[in-house]
C-alpha cells in the first residue's frame, strides 16, 4: 500500500509484522509498545489493520535501539518521539519560512547594544508562544547569526555576550513565573540539570529548565562546569529521579561521569552535541534537541505534568 496527496510521490506504508521483521523485535512487542506506550501506527483506527509510515518506523527503530542500550521504554520513546518532531521535513513545494520578525528583533537590538529592547521582546515572545517556539525558531537563529558577526568582526562580540546574557535572564524571569518548584509530594520528580566539568555554555540548559518550568515539572539548575564528583553527590543526596549532564563541546563530553551517575538515578541523560563521538555507557540516552530532552523527562517521571 501507498500513501501520497497532492502533487507528493507515494510513500509506502508498512505492515506490523514488516516493522518488526525490520527493526529486529517479535510483533508481541509492537502490540504491546503500542498498548503501553502509545507507538502505535500514524492515524491507526480500532479494528483495522496497523499500517506504519516511514517517520512510525524510524521512531521505533529509534526506541529499538535505545532499548538495546539499556533505556527504559518510556524513556526511549520519549526521546525518539522528540527527535521525530525536531526533523520533520518540510512538505516538497512549501515555501522557506521567513525570517520570523522576533528574531530580527533581537539581532538588531543585540547589534544596537540595548538590552532593554531584546529582554522586552524576549519576554513578550515567551509569554504568546512558550519556551520551546521561541528558542528553535528565534533564539537560536538570532545567536547564530549574532555569533557569525562576531566570528568576522571583534566589535560584535559584545553584541553576541549581550543577547546571550538576555536570552539567559529571560528564560529564567519565565521559569520563576511560571513557578518551578516543587509540587505535591509524590507528584513532581527530582530532576539535576548540569554542565559537564569545563562546559561553560550553559544555554540550552536553561531553554530546558524553562520548558520544563512551564510544564509544571521542578528541577535543580547547577549551571555551567560542575565537576564530576559534585553532580553526583548532588544525585546521591537524596532520591533522583532525572539527571540531564549537558556537553556543547566534545572536549568536555566525557562518558565517566555519566557512568558514575548511574546507581544515583532513575534515569541519566546526556544532552547537547558534545556527545555525539562519545561511546554512551549502557542505560544513557542521548538528547539533541529540546524537545526530545523535555519528552525524555516526562517519560521518566509521566506523574510529573501538572494539571495533565
């Protein structure tokens, strides 16, 4: 069978036992990670035969072979859903997306030096949209191209610190609005968020930690650099569910502390590209992108969305 619309070339469609056959797992478990934890075909009604898309596959291959590492399901498929969603393609003939007015907003207020003007527009931007909108679609232009200024003219580089520091002020003045603390005993998880020993950007740090804020779910902020043995007496002081270690830089993504944090935790994250050449310990997960980190967490801890 096919699947195609206007002016689209048909993309097949899958059946479950040529899923399982394809990803390496008897059909019992697709039933039952559909059952369990919603990995069911796209668009599949009671009563009809299961029929897989291309992105369901790529999905449960995903979750296959965090599995295969040692990830709790829920978690795998937390994180596979993520990162489905973060690369979904652009339908063939859509126009590109203009550049959003919010980000060139905020790159003429950094290169005008006027924090006043990126912080007011930082916390407007986050109030209408949420954390996760603004930072993939304004943010996180907005630094690169502040960033590339900086990279061929020295001048710029107060301009690239400025938004930075912007950024940062406002995702936390969005955390604390939308208060992150703890909830009902039993009801919210205890979740670390650290930089590795040596990692000094720490933005994408505190995207989560507002994203996370938003959804109702508490989490301990260490920041940037927080040596090994630190983060882990943070975890083992008292029941962790979540920890998530960030690494921008290969340089500062070292596998032994997430090793070390392993018997702390419920669940162990490692976020950010400077685990991309690093061989995980088995029961990590890697993240990539913000969405697949906050959907990580939730699957750890489900209990932890307030209010649903």
């Amino acid at each position: 069978m096919t699947a195609e619309g206007p002016g689209q070339a048909p993309s097949p469609l899958w059946t479950a036992g040529a899923v399982a056959r394809q990803i390496g797992v008897a059909p019992s478990t697709l039933r039952s990670w559909s059952r369990r934890h919603g990995l069911s075909a796209t668009g599949h009604r009671d009563g009809t035969h299961r029929r897989y898309t291309e992105q369901d596959v790529a999905v449960l291959e995903a979750v296959r072979r965090h599995v295969g590492e040692g990830v709790p399901v829920a978690v795998a498929a937390g994180i596979a859903r993520g990162s489905a969603a973060q690369a979904a393609p652009v339908p063939a003939g859509a126009p590109a997306p203009p550049r959003r007015p919010i980000t060139q907003a905020l790159v003429r207020g950094a290169l005008r030096l006027d924090a006043d003007a990126v912080l007011d527009t930082l916390t407007a931007a986050l109030g209408a949209e949420g954390v996760f909108a603004v930072w993939e679609r304004s943010c996180v232009p907005a630094l690169r191209s502040v960033g590339r200024r900086a990279g061929a003219d020295e001048a710029c580089i107060g301009a690239e610190h400025l938004l930075s520091w912007c950024v940062t002020t406002a995702l936390h003045r969005h955390s604390a609005r939308h208060g992150s603390r703890t909830g009902p005993s039993g009801a919210s998880p205890r979740v670390l968020l650290a930089c590795t020993d040596g990692e000094r950007h720490h933005l994408g740090l505190d995207a989560l930690h507002a994203a996370l804020a938003e959804r109702g779910v508490a989490a301990t902020v260490f920041g940037a650099s927080l040596p090994a043995p630190a983060v882990v007496a943070a975890a083992r002081a008292r029941p962790t569910d979540v920890v998530v270690l960030w690494s921008q830089a290969a340089r500062t993504g070292r596998p032994g502390v997430l090793r070390a944090l392993l018997p702390a935790a419920g669940s162990v994250l490692a976020a950010g590209p400077g685990w991309g050449g690093s061989r995980l310990p088995a029961g990590t997960a890697h993240v990539t992108s913000l969405g697949g980190a906050v959907d990580a967490v939730l699957a750890a801890h489900p209990l932890a969305v307030a209010g649903g």
